[in-house]
C-alpha cells in the first residue's frame, strides 16, 4: 500500500497541476464549458449561469492548489477528502455526458488536449481509482518540508494562481491552444484533405412486407425490397474528418463573403460575440483605432453574432465606418477570448490578436 499511495500522490498531483494551469490559462474558455453545462439543455440549472467565471476561476485555483497540497503532503485528511469529491463529481459530470450525449467535450484539459465524452468518463474512473488508493492509504501521505515551509509554498502557489488569472482575464491566454492563434491560416485549417476519412451512416429502411413492418439496415445503398417504403432513419457510426476550423462564415445580408475576406492582403476584424454583453465604454477607441487602420490601407470589419437591433445602435452611436458580419457565437468564442477582440489577417493568416485592453499594441504596417 505505501508503494500504491506513493505512485498515486504522483500521479494524482501531478495530473491535477497540469490540468488546473491549463484550464487556469484559459478561465474564459472554460466558463463557456460551464455555461453549456448549466444550460436548459443539459443540467437545467440556468440561474448559475451568470456565475459561471467565477465558478471556473475557483474550480480551478482549488485544483492546482489540491494537486501542490497532495505532493507536499498538507493536511492530508482535507486534500484527500476535497480530491474524492471533486472527481466524483467530474466523474458523474462525464458520465452524464458521454451516456446523453449533451456535452460533446468536458474541458478537462481546454484545448490543449481533446477527448470524448466516453474518453473523459474513462479518464475521471482511473483518477478515481488512484483517489480511493489515496484515501485508503492516507496515513501513508507524509509531508515533504516543514509546516512554515509548506504554508509558505502554498500561499506562493495561490498568490501565482491568481495573478496569472487576473493577467489571462485582463489580456488573453498566455497559451493560445485554438486552432485560431497566431501564425494560423484560416483557409488551411478548413480545408479538408483528399484522402481524409468520411462519416459513415447506417440507413435503417423501413418497409411494409406481406402487412409487416420490417427493417433493413445498409450504408447507404437502397434494399431491393418487395414492399411498401415507410420511411428511414440515419445513424452515425463513425465520425469522418473534421477540420480544425469549421462553422467559420462571414455573413452581410444573407451574402457568404468569406472566401473573399479571406483574400483580403490587409484586413483588421473586430470580434464582439455578443453585443449585450460587449464593453461597450471602449468602443470610442475602437472607432479610433479602425479609422487608423482605414486610413492605412485596412479593409476594417466587424463580426458578432448579435442581429441588427445590436449592431445597428453601436455602429451609429460611435461612427463606427465598418459594417458587422453575421458569424456562429461558437466560433466567435472560440477566436478570441474578449469581447471585443481583435485580429490582424493578412491573406487569411493571423497576424496579429488583442485583448481590447491592448489596442496600443496593433501595428499598422
């Protein structure tokens, strides 16, 4: 048992540092996973929604503050106890998605790494596992330093902890996971390539033979059956290639104009996925900043999610000399972690990216 504790404290601490500082890169993009949980959809429990940031930075502060507590061996009875609840809520978290098929990725490890929802479950079962070795074991569990020492170290850890979250919340992660970050080309990560794999569907026909309904299962082909045709049902068995980037559209009065923004040698998005929710007292810098940008040669675009009843206001209470293009919330919030941010594209790669905090920092050339 000493021996099984010692691998598991590893393990069990190390796992939960790395996962916490990955999420703890990216507090934004996880609130929007719990935003998904806490919705009608899914948990049904909608008036945690407006609490969603904050739920994230405290889940995962906690959850790199247990994994440091664990490997110094601080008061093993809490960290121990805090860790067995935690993943047996993960555990009924994935669980929940993977059986229901309602949260396609958990978030476990943002978008560093991704995992299906049976993946996830299957990952939270051996940590929980290891927990339980933990929690059996714990008089094994024997502090490394002095308790001074420890404190200290723990203290060192939260004070981090939260100035790196109040640097990532005010500017954008110090990591840029996505498949939207700098140096990416937009239209590469579209594309799909020739030989990639297909979905693959299982047609269950329907018939009526001799007064009976019967069923004939294919992938695709029409059974030459002597009956009435009912009706068919789709099922997919197997996913097919999925680019990087998808649901990217760029949409102005029901027009797709993406290929041709994509073009653009010069170009300067702004992103703001939700106008109700915009910091709308920087917006008087914005038109500052995109009549700069004008005045340099830019195509100058918005992009939201929001209708014309949101975008309309904004563009003529500030001036604004750029129209908003209709694109999916998803994606928006997936580009980037402000609202508003913004992107420098030349020619469809990613030239530049900014928290509306930093708009000094967009060069022109």
């Amino acid at each position: 048992m000493k021996y099984l504790v010692f691998i598991s404290r590893i393990l069990v601490g190390v796992l939960f540092i790395i996962s916490g500082f990955i999420k703890l890169n990216d507090p934004v993009g996880f609130s929007f996973k719990l935003e998904e949980y806490f919705s009608p959809a899914v948990l049904d429990i909608p008036f945690l929604l407006p609490f969603a940031l904050t739920i994230s930075l405290v889940v995962v502060i906690l959850e790199v503050l247990l994994g440091i507590m664990l490997l110094l061996g601080y008061k093993r009875r809490f960290t121990v106890w805090s860790l067995l609840l935690m993943i047996l809520f993960f555990t009924f978290l994935t669980f929940y998605s993977a059986y229901f098929n309602k949260v396609t990725d958990c978030g476990c490890f943002g978008d560093a790494v991704k995992l299906t929802p049976w993946e996830s479950f299957t990952k939270d079962v051996v940590l929980l596992i290891f927990i339980l070795i933990l929690f059996y074991g714990r008089r094994h569990i024997k502090t490394i330093f002095r308790p001074n020492l420890t404190r200290i170290i723990i203290l060192a850890g939260l004070i981090a902890c939260c100035i790196f979250a109040y640097h990532v919340l005010n500017h954008l992660p110090a990591i840029d996971f996505r498949p939207y970050k700098i140096g990416a080309s937009i239209p590469d990560g579209m594309a799909i390539p020739e030989n990639a794999p297909k979905p693959i569907y299982d047609y269950a026909w329907k018939f009526r033979v001799d007064g009976e309904e019967k069923i004939i299962v294919t992938q695709g082909d029409y059974p030459e059956v002597d009956g009435e045709f009912i009706g068919v049902d789709t099922e997919e068995v197997q996913k097919g290639y999925e680019p990087p980037i998808h649901d990217f559209t760029l949409e102005l009065n029901g027009e797709d104009h993406t290929q041709q923004l994509m073009e653009e040698e010069k170009l300067l998005m702004v992103v703001a996925y939700d106008l109700a929710k915009t910091r709308t007292d920087v917006y008087q810098e914005v038109k500052t900043v995109s009549d700069r940008a004008l005045e340099a040669g830019y195509t100058v675009m918005g992009m939201s999610a929001s209708n014309d009843q949101w975008t309309s206001p904004i563009v003529q209470k500030f001036g604004l000399a750029f129209p908003f293009y209709f694109t999916d919330e998803t994606t928006l919030k997936t580009i980037v972690r402000a609202n508003p941010g913004f992107l420098i594209i030349k020619k469809g790669t990613i030239m530049q990216k900014v928290h509306h905090n930093d708009l000094d920092e967009l060069v022109f050339d």
